[in-house]
C-alpha cells in the first residue's frame, strides 16, 4: 500500500511502536480488521466488537503471515511487531485518512436517505465503462466500512465510488475526512434518521457535512426534484424529471420487474434512450445521477448508456428470484417509508397475483406510527392481492391498509417464523411476491424458505 509504512502508520494514528526497529521503513500489502482475511505482510487491527474481541486473535495474525497488527493493549512477551493505540477504531479513521492522502484519485461520495447503495452501483456501472472503478463493497458506509473500502483501493484505480452513511451529527464530517470527495452527489432527503436527527432539515444540516473536507474544487449534483436539495442549486447541478434540471428524464414506462425505459436529457438538444434493468421509476434517478457523474468524469453519451443497461442487481436490494413457484422482489435489505411505497409501485406493475410481505422499518422515531400507517394507506390506489405484516411496529401499517385498501386481504403475524408456518395457506403458485423491512427484521430468512 502506497506510503503505508509502519513507521509512517505509527505517527499518523499516534501510537506507541513495539518491535524490530528494522521492520518500520517495510510498506504493508493490506490493512483488514477480520483475522480470517490476513493478507501476506498484511496488518490487522484487533476492535473490541459485540460478540468477539480482535485481540484474542491477534497471535493467530501473526502466525498467518501479519506483519504488524494494532492493538489497544501492550502485548507481553510478543516479539513481533505491532502498534499500541488507545482506541483501534480510532486509528483505524486516521489510517484511512492518511492512506487516502496518498492517492491521486478521483473520489465520489454518494449520501442521502434512500438509494445510496443503487445510485453507487449505478455510477459504478457507468464508470466502469471508462476507468479501473473501485466501489463500496454491499453498504460498508459507515465508520468502520468506509475506511475498510479506502483501504482497498489501489494504485492502480483510477476511480472510487464511496456510499457514506450517517444518522447522527458529526459522522459525516469524520466520513468526509477520510474520503475527501472530489465529486458529491445526494440522492434525496427523507425521514429515515428522525430520531437522531430531529427533521429533514436536520437530516440535510448533517449529510451537507460531506462538504467539511470535500476537494477545493469538488463538483456536486443533487435530486432537483427533492424539495430540501433544490436549496443547492447554486452550488450543484441538478437532476429530475423536471425539464429545469440540468439533466432529465422523460418518457418513462414501466415494464413491471423487467426494469424501466426512459429518455435521459443531457441539455435542450441532446438525448438518448435507455433500458434500466432494474424494477422501479426511482431507478430512473440513479440512472440520471450516473449520467451526472458520468459526464463530469468524461464518458460518452454510449458508454453511459451502456453502464446503464449492464447494471446488475445486489442479493436484498430490489433483486428479481424466478423460483419453481414465485416470482420474489428481493428488496428486503432495508426500508423507510419512501422505498417501501415504491415497491410497492413496482410490484402493482406486475401482472400476477400480488402478495406483499412487509416488516417494520427502524429509526423513525415518534412518527413512527404515522409513517408506518402512511404506508397502509398508500395501498388504497394499488391493486395489491395480499398484504402481510409481520412485527410490532407495522401493526399501524396493517390497520391503516384495513381500513383504506379494502380491495386488499389483510394479514398480520408477531414474527417470521409464526408468518412462515402459515406460508401454504397464503400463497399460491404464480404469485408475485415483494419481501421488505429493515434489515434488523431478518426477512432474508423468509426469502430463503420461499426459493
């Protein structure tokens, strides 16, 4: 890794070197805080997690081909060496900070409520058709995922597409710190976060501090069409589906869980066709915000088009299972209420029998039953067949969609296993089936049991 040698790692996370003096002026190959993933003169670094401590495994780091590790506790009677610090994760931030320091790279950091993990595939999608692209790996990005994906670029990317999440002040100036984004782009404002964050001007307040250690010249694009974003448009260019953004799109069809077509403008005489491979219209968005990037940074009107339609889907994240039984929108990863309406949307496209599988959605704080029953109520102008909710907080969601979808058979279980048992009952053989809810609701087990 470019300019990570101990000797410069110690002084940039201001530890305590132990050791053969001999070894400080090596380079390491990689930096990993999972002991299973040590790398030949790789570094691990031992955080104290929920369920396991680093540091038991820091012997075995060594043993596999470590060359050094950092540790928050002196090391008795250990030859090897390694780097004391108060705090690993601490130091885990400030090496990341230091690595990126040494790259002559374009970064773009993606943020927003909703569709941060599309829109970085997207824009890697795109960019990929161009450069050597590295992106975020799944959702790594938060304070320990985005320095893990820092880490992993190397010198000989020339593009990095970093997602940078956040739910509370102040981590998306330490986020911005360590990516120092040459490009800034912003999907939307929602309520997922309120209750940190208090409202969507505070969640706005808090995701603007990616500018805190943005490039001096950093170029930034965000959703016009988002009411709190729009308050950017002197220092961003824009994207919608209005005709006043700097790019849009028009003439958008809906072609159920086969994806979206749409026209993309890219200024008043300049447009092209494209297929988004992927169900629903807030694709169109991350389609507009590839084109974004993907002009900023060059590319052709084909090869944007062409990173568009090669777009693949993530396990969890509207991802289309053709089972011997079901046709299943796998977009069970994570929700709020925004994304789960436009499921929804997308699965009333289809033209099978309709069975939506909705679970609670997490961190809404004292709106949380109001958002909840926003969602039951979104129902009423669908022709959705079945609706099961499974938890506590989406009781508020069953009882708004019985009392405004009346077209729609509701039903409610505690949890995933006492709504599994009842599976034969429900569904039937050609069913189109949308399985969504935070993440914490473990709702992949319930798309295993229906593949």
């Amino acid at each position: 890794m470019k300019g990570m040698t101990i000797k410069a790692m110690t002084q940039a996370c201001h530890g305590i070197y132990h050791g053969d003096e001999g070894a400080v002026d090596i380079e390491i190959s990689a930096i990993t805080t999972d002991s299973r993933k040590i790398q030949k003169n790789g570094m691990f670094i031992a955080i104290c997690g929920e369920k396991s401590d680093g540091h038991d495994y820091i012997g075995k780091c060594f043993d596999d081909g470590a060359l050094c590790c950092i540790s928050e506790r002196e090391l008795p009677g250990e030859s090897r060496p390694y780097i004391q610090v108060e705090s690993s994760l601490t130091a885990l931030k400030q090496l990341a900070a230091y690595y990126r320091q040494q790259l002559d790279i374009k970064v773009v950091g993606i943020t927003g409520s909703v569709g941060k993990t599309s829109t970085k595939e997207t824009i890697a999608s795109v960019l990929a058709q161009k450069y050597k692209v590295k992106k975020t790996q799944g959702n790594f990005n938060n304070e320990l995922g985005v320095p893990l994906t820092i880490f992993r670029i190397g010198e000989e990317h020339e593009v990095a597409v970093v997602e940078m999440g956040m739910n509370h002040y102040g981590e998306m100036h330490r986020l911005s710190k360590m990516v120092r984004p040459t490009h800034c782009l912003f999907t939307n404002i929602g309520v997922a976060h309120l209750e940190f964050l208090g409202s969507r001007d505070g969640i706005l307040k808090a995701k603007c501090e990616m500018f805190d250690y943005a490039a001096d010249d950093v170029k930034a694009f965000v959703n016009g069409d988002d009411d709190k974003l729009i308050t950017l448009k002197d220092i961003a260019r824009t994207f919608g589906m209005d005709p006043s953004r700097d790019v849009w799109a028009d003439s958008v069809e809906k072609l159920g869980f086969d994806g979206v077509r749409c026209r993309i403008h890219t200024d008043t005489k300049n447009s092209f066709e494209t297929v988004i491979p992927l169900p629903g219209t807030h694709m169109v968005y991350n389609a507009m915000a590839g084109t974004c990037i993907g002009l900023a940074l060059g590319l052709s009107i084909d090869e944007i088009r062409a990173g568009i339609e090669s777009l693949k889907p993530l396990p969890g994240r509207s991802n289309i299972l053709h089972t011997e039984h079901y046709t299943l929108l796998d977009d069970c990863y994570n929700a709020n209420p925004a994304s789960m309406m436009e499921s929804l949307n997308v699965l009333d496209d289809t033209h099978s029998r309709k069975v939506a599988i909705l679970g609670d959605m997490g961190e809404l704080g004292p709106q949380s039953d109001s958002l909840h029953a926003s969602v039951g109520e979104h129902l009423k102008n669908l022709h959705v067949d079945i609706l099961v909710t499974i938890g506590t907080l989406s009781t508020a969601l069953h009882d708004a969609a019985k009392k405004s979808a009346p077209q729609t058979r509701c039903l409610h279980f505690a949890d995933v296993d006492s709504f599994l048992k009842e599976t034969d009952k429900i569904l039937k053989s050609g069913d189109a089936i949308l399985v969504k809810a935070s993440h914490s609701m473990g709702f992949t087990k319930i798309v295993e049991a229906l593949q």
